[in-house]
C-alpha cells in the first residue's frame, strides 16, 4: 500500500476521534497533545509499513 493511503486513513481516524474528544467536553490542550502523538505515531506507522527494503550491495 502507498503511504499517502495510510495517511489520509489516518488523518480520518484522528480527525473522528478529535470530534469525539470535542463532543466529551475534553479541554483543548489535552486535544492538541493527543492529536500531535497519534500524527507521530501513524507517520511512524505508515513509514514501518511502506519502507522498501535496502539493496544489499
């Protein structure tokens, strides 16, 4: 899979969750540092899953 696919799924599963926190009246600082942790993360993600492998020389 691309890594601009597990971006956007990402980008929509965050953006899901950051209306939910809204929703739960969860102040926004505590939004904005969940938000930034699960960018890192997915970007982590999505970089492990479509990473090529090295040619060995």
């Amino acid at each position: 899979m691309s890594f601009g696919i597990y971006l956007v799924g990402a980008l929509i599963l965050i953006g899901g969750l950051i209306y939910g926190a809204v929703l739960a009246a969860i102040p926004t600082h505590w939004i904005v540092v969940g938000a930034i942790i699960a960018v890192g993360a997915s970007i982590l993600a999505a970089v492990g899953a479509t990473r090529q492998k090295d040619p060995s020389s």
